[in-house]
C-alpha cells in the first residue's frame, strides 16, 4: 500500500466515525424532543396554523435556526469543537383553535463527552453554554434547565418593566 492509500484509508474511516457521531448527537436531540414533549403532556398535542392547512405540534424540532458569522444561515449544524446546534420551539396559546400564539425558541446544544451525551441551554451568538448554565449529563437536567429558563421568562409582568436579561426569542 503505497502512502496515498494509507492516508485515504484513514480519511475514510475518520469520515464514518464523523458520520456516526453525528447521527448520534442528532439522534440524542430528537430523544431529547420527545422526553420533553412528554414532560410537559403535550407529545401528541398539535395546533392548525390559522392561514395554512398544516398541522404544527406544540413542541417542535429546529435545526440551526442560527444565521452564521456573515449572516448567513448555516448549513452545517455542528461546532468546529463537535457539537450539534439545533433548537426546540414550544407554543403556549389560549386554546387549540386560539390566535395569538406565543412560540418560543429555545435554543440548544449536544455533545458527546467519554462516549456519553451531554446537553445545555446555548448561546449561539458565544458558541458556548448560556450564560448561567452548564453541560450537564442527562435529558432530565437540560429538561429541568428548559422549565428553568420558562419560569423565569413567563414570571416577568409586563406592568414591572421590561426584563433586565434577554428574553427568550419568540417566533
């Protein structure tokens, strides 16, 4: 085997296990998704969009919903450090045929770490943790760090002031 063909062969097999790393992270996302769809009682739960036939849940899956250093929208959800980027949008209204509806974006991160998931709150303008949170092991944590950040967000009166923190995005 002539140098080339070492070195090719080492690419392709780093290649598959970016590939399978990958999947697993996005695999772990979805996991993620459901757990707190479940959470919160609404897994089978959906809404009809007022001017579209289509039906939305009210937790749903976004992937890198983040515009990129030029402001673009990036292709690649994943980190140069291997993460996956991706949010989760949950819809709070009044009632199933009610508008408005509020949907916010919470947005997130996944890595592996000795062979194991791990998620947090993300910042995606610092590429890092949200400021306040951390990396943490389960699903059950970064699920309770989500009603964490929720509570947070829906315990500001409007009549008090604005918030001193940034707010959630709202779709």
């Amino acid at each position: 085997m002539n140098r080339y063909d070492a070195l090719a062969e080492r690419w392709r097999l780093q290649s598959s296990r970016t590939d399978e790393l990958q999947d697993s992270l996005r695999s772990h996302s979805y996991v993620l998704l459901t757990e707190l769809a479940t959470e919160l009682g609404v897994e089978a739960k959906t809404w009809k969009e007022q001017k579209n036939p289509f039906h939305r849940r009210y937790v749903e899956y976004r992937l890198s919903p983040f515009p990129g250093s030029e402001g673009e929208t990036r292709i690649d959800r994943y980190t140069p450090r291997g993460e996956l980027e991706f949010a989760i949008v949950v819809t709070f209204d009044h009632g199933e045929d009610q508008f408005p509806k509020t949907r916010f974006l919470l947005p997130l991160a996944t890595r592996m770490y000795r062979q194991h998931p791990q998620f947090c709150l993300w910042d995606p303008l610092q590429a890092a943790p949200l400021e306040g949170f951390l990396w943490v092991a389960t699903r059950a944590a970064v699920i309770q760090d989500i009603f964490s950040l929720l509570d947070r967000e829906l315990a500001i009166d409007p009549f008090e002031g604005p918030p001193t923190s940034p707010r959630l995005g709202c779709l």
